[in-house]
C-alpha cells in the first residue's frame, strides 16, 4: 500500500489529511480506503491534533467514487469480502473518530465521495464543486452506507429522489439540502476550513470528544434512552480540568486555557 495516496500534515492542533490519487480521481479502492485508514489513525494518536480536516487540496476532485473497471470484474461473494466490509468500516471509523472532522471539498464528490463526505461532522465545499449519488445510472445503488446516512440527514423524499435518478446537485443546492454547512469560492476554501478547524481547536479536547460521542450515539437511540446516554455523558465532563478551567475563566472574566486535562 502506497503511503503517498493520502498525505498527511499537522499546522498548530489541525491535522489535516489530503487524498493524492488525482490521477485516479482518487477512488476508494481498496488501497485507497487502508490508506485513509491508517492517516485517521494517526492523526487520532497525535495527542496535538485537536481537529481533523480533510479535503482533496487543490485538484478538481475529492473523490470521484469507486473504480467502475475493479467493480464489474467482481462476483456477489468477492465484492462482499474484499469491498464491501472494508468500505464500511473505514467510514464508520470516520464517523464514529474521537475529534471532530471537518471536510473540504474541493470538487467533483460523487458516488463513494458523497458517501463519505456524510461521515464528517463538518462540511465546507467550493462553489463550483459538485455531489451525487450515480450508482442507479450503471444498475447499482450506494453501498457505501449511502442509501442508510442519507435519509437520516435529509428529508427522505430528498434523498430518494437522489438516489433515484442519478443527478448531480451544485455547491448551492447542496447548502440548501442541510448536506453542507457553507459553499465557498474556490480560492477561500482551504483558508476558510482552516480558520473554523483552528475556531473549533481552541475548544475544550474532552468537551469536544464527548460532545461528539453524546451526539453520534444518540442519533442511533430512541429519545430517553439518549437523553440518559447525555445526562451521563456530560457527568464526565465534571472529572477534567478543563472543565474547572472554563468554569473559572467565566468567573475570572478571562479566556480560558484549555489543555486536555
């Protein structure tokens, strides 16, 4: 597995992940997707990464899905073992990472692409990049935990009429929908994800970790099973320093200096 098909940097508490397969259009093929896995894993380990943006940097392309020529070569079983359980781990482990994500897409994010842009936490995206789920077009549907993320995220006549018919939807579209937080001119995308990666940063890591655990497993749970998963959840939050911290800062009329303790 090439360690160049993702890069990875640390600029202050940012850990910033790049996907660098432009020549493929940076689709999630096997390699692809360990690669992504191995870069999570890094940057979670870094105890100076407090945020993790990932984007697809200056190309014209965050990633264009999977690679249709490996797809038709596979039967129901190879598919199975070698994709399908893979892809669905690595995007679970996106969703479900200790510190927040923030992603910028930088262009063309269709298929697997969308797929995974719905397991970030955070969403800025060029203004002439676009989404889509085209799998309908080739006889297929999203595998990736589209067809699942989606309607959960969007009203579900949206995410229907995605899915079924293929189209692809704009940067503006998009904002509209509720899949990403803000469409951007292209030059202003990598700075403007950097500068709310840096915002987020500043935050409590505990508080952030566990806002995010309280958020994520709550969605999966009935309203009062949740609402106990919170009220033990922010228990916790009680046992750091941090939290003592922010708490005198408040009464101090200061900003707080939050250190992950």
């Amino acid at each position: 597995m090439s360690q160049d098909h993702v890069l990875v940097r640390r600029e202050g508490a940012v850990g910033v992940m790049t996907f660098n397969r432009t020549a493929q259009m940076n689709t999630l093929e096997p390699a692809m997707l360990l690669a992504m896995e191995q870069a999570l894993q890094d940057l979670e380990n870094d105890s100076q990464v407090r945020v993790i943006l990932v984007t697809g940097g200056e190309s014209r392309v965050f990633i264009a899905g999977g690679n249709i020529a490996d797809l038709h070569q596979r039967d129901a079983l190879a598919h199975y073992r070698d994709f399908s359980v893979l892809v669905h781990r690595v995007f679970r482990r996106f969703e479900e990472c200790t510190k927040p994500t923030i992603a910028a897409v930088n262009g063309w994010a269709l298929g697997g692409g969308t797929e995974f842009l719905l397991t970030t936490d955070v969403r800025l995206m060029a203004e002439d990049a676009q989404l889509g789920l085209p799998e309908i077009k080739l006889g297929l549907f999203p595998g990736g935990g589209g067809s699942q993320r989606l309607m959960r995220q969007i009203s579900p006549c949206q995410a229907k009429l995605l899915m079924y018919t293929g189209d692809f939807i704009s940067s503006q579209e998009a904002v509209q929908m509720g899949l990403v937080n803000r469409a951007v001119p292209r030059e202003r995308l990598l700075p403007e994800a950097m500068a709310l990666a840096q915002r987020i940063a500043e935050k409590s890591p505990w508080a952030l970790r566990l806002l995010k655990s309280a958020m994520t497993q709550g969605a999966e749970m009935p309203l009062n099973a949740a609402l106990q998963h919170e009220a033990v959840t922010i228990s916790l939050l009680l046992d750091t320093q941090d939290a003592h911290e922010g708490c005198q800062a408040f009464l101090e009329k200061r900003k707080p200096n939050f250190v992950g303790d």
